[in-house]
C-alpha cells in the first residue's frame, strides 16, 4: 500500500476501503489476491486519481500554503 498510505487523509473511509488489501499484508496472512481485493485496488487508484489535491491549481485565486514544518 506504500504512497496510498500518504492520501489517507484525503480520502475518506480510508482504512474501511482499503482494509482487505491491507490484511493480506500481516504477518502470517497467506496472500491470496481475490477478485474483491482487485476491486477495492481499482477503487483506491481511482480515489487517489480524483482527489482534489491532484487538480491544477488555479492561478487566478488567491493561495495558502499550510506546512507544518
């Protein structure tokens, strides 16, 4: 799951969606990739894809940057 981690924030319900992927990462899961966990991977690329941070931003308006570092 990697960088999908990082849209966590974005995305929400996250742990709900993607919860039968990331099971098959613990340890002693047999990784078996079913036809739902190929679903529940379309639906997440799809999520990621569409969320508002990924749009063009729009030099006309007025911007903030938020940073917490």
């Amino acid at each position: 799951m990697g960088l999908v981690g990082y849209y966590r924030g974005f995305i929400g319900g996250f742990s709900d969606i993607s919860h039968p992927v990331t099971y098959l990462q613990k340890k002693g899961v047999k990784f078996e990739w079913t036809i739902g966990c190929e679903a529940i991977f379309k639906l997440l690329k799809k999520l990621i894809t569409s969320a508002i941070v990924l749009k063009i931003v729009d030099l006309n308006k007025n911007l903030v940057a938020c940073t917490n570092a």
